[in-house]
C-alpha cells in the first residue's frame, strides 16, 4: 500500500490513478493521519444478450402489477 499527503495525492492525481488501476491501493493523509483510501474499482463483466434477456424474463415473472391496469396508469400519469 502507498501512503501520500493529501498535497502528494493532488499533485501526483494521474500517476496515483495509474497505480490504483495496476491494482494498487492509495492511503491519503493529512497530518499523517488517514483520511481516503483509493483502490480499484470492482470490473463489471458485461452480460451477454441472451443472459440479458433471460434476466428480463426472470424480473417479469417475479414482479407484476397485482391487479393493476397498465392502461389505466399510464392515464393517471397524463393527468
């Protein structure tokens, strides 16, 4: 884990990235006492279409309306 002064991290932001992005962790201080902690984001794998689609399935069989009209929304909100 790399340590930097609040001064050292705005200074040295795009290298900071660089490192947070290679997998390193960033702990920022001020007066050697910690205030953030940059590390990397989670990767979101990308769902392919058919994944896509069968989860939009799997939401419309679990959640309904309960007796509600579609219709009948769609003209309360044009109200």
């Amino acid at each position: 884990m790399i340590e930097v002064s609040t001064y050292e991290a705005k200074t040295h932001l795009s290298e900071l990235l660089q490192k947070v992005k290679n997998g390193e962790r960033v702990l920022i201080t001020k007066h050697h006492i910690p205030i953030a902690m940059m590390t990397p984001a989670l990767s979101q794998r990308k769902r392919s279409v058919e994944e896509t689609i069968a989860a939009m399935k799997l939401f419309r069989k679990e959640n309904t309306l309960k007796g509600l009209k579609l219709k009948n929304m769609i003209e309360e909100g044009r109200r």
